[in-house]
C-alpha cells in the first residue's frame, strides 16, 4: 500500500498488478503503524520500513536446505517451523487471524486506493513451496488446508472488486506433469 501510493504516479500503467505470497502475512502491520521513510533511503524502490523491522534468521532457511533432499522432510519441517504453517492450520490461530485480517484490510485500502485513481487492481498469488509439496506428500495432518489463502482472499477480492488470480493450481499440474516425464 505504501508503495503503490508512492509509485503509481511514476508510471502510466493501465493497471496495479501485485504480488502476494503467504510470507506476505508475517511482517504485515496496520498501515497506521507505520513509520516515515527515512529521507537518504527515499529512492530505494522495493523497500517498506515499518516499526516492526528487525534483521531476522528464519530457521525455516536453514531447514529447508537441510532437508531440501526430501519433500517429505521439508513438508515436517515447514509444519513445525515457527508460526509459518499456522496460516494453513484451520482453525487460525490468534496471531494468524491477525494477521490475516490485517492482509485483507491493506488488500481492500489498495482496492479503494485504485478505484479512487480509475486503475483495476490485480493481486496474483504465488503459492510457497509447501503448497504444492503438502497434497504430494501424503500427509493428511487434521486442519491442513493449503487453499484456504486463495479462497479466503478471493471472497475478500470478489467483495471489494479486484481480481485474485490464484496459481496455486497451476503449480500443482506443472508438478504432476514433472512427475510424468
């Protein structure tokens, strides 16, 4: 939101596309929250600074290299790390809902920012590795639903007039097409 307030004016685009993917939920804040760009940094497109920023080492990382040999042990290993699974584990955690519900605040604030500004917005989401390697794996862990993102927000994008194009599903044929071959 910060961004395309900033940059839409810099470019003649017949529309706002953006992309969102679920590591998108883990540093989302209320836009309220957040703090001015430092001016020396004001050019540097791309980046969002908000009171919550901190340099972090996200251990999912580390396991997923290690475990990166086997879809099995990298589907183990995202499920345990941290919070990160908690937005595919029905029903939503606390943080997670919170997260979530500010996801569809900022998502809705975008749609009325391009309305305002007569440009269509569309969100394109991109699954994580996870979503594709989960339904492959076997696994059939109670509350595990790795569409619930796309579903949940693409109600919010039919209700707030933008388009949410899910590419989830298209992953997972490319994969079973690999799979194939």
């Amino acid at each position: 939101l910060i961004l395309l307030r900033r940059l839409v004016h810099r470019y003649n685009a017949d529309a706002v596309v953006v992309g969102f993917l679920i590591n998108d939920f883990y540093t989302n804040i209320p836009y309220s929250e957040t703090k001015p760009v430092p001016p020396e940094l004001e050019e540097v497109q791309g980046t969002v600074f908000h009171s919550r920023d901190k340099p972090q080492f996200h251990l999912l990382t580390l396991a997923r290299r290690i475990a990166s040999a086997s879809d099995a042990a990298y589907v183990a290993v995202y499920l345990r790390a941290g919070g990160v699974g908690n937005y595919f584990k029905l029903p939503l955690s606390k943080d997670a809902r919170r997260q979530v519900e500010i996801t569809e605040t900022l998502l809705r604030q975008m749609a009325a920012y391009c309305d305002s500004i007569g440009k269509p917005l569309v969100v394109f989401s991109l699954p994580q590795q996870f979503q594709i390697l989960y339904p492959r794996s076997g696994r059939s862990d109670p509350g595990i639903d790795v569409a619930y993102p796309d579903r949940r927000f693409s109600q919010v994008a039919a209700a707030a007039g933008f388009d949410w194009v899910a590419a989830r599903g298209a992953f997972v044929k490319a994969a079973e097409v690999s799979d194939r071959d």
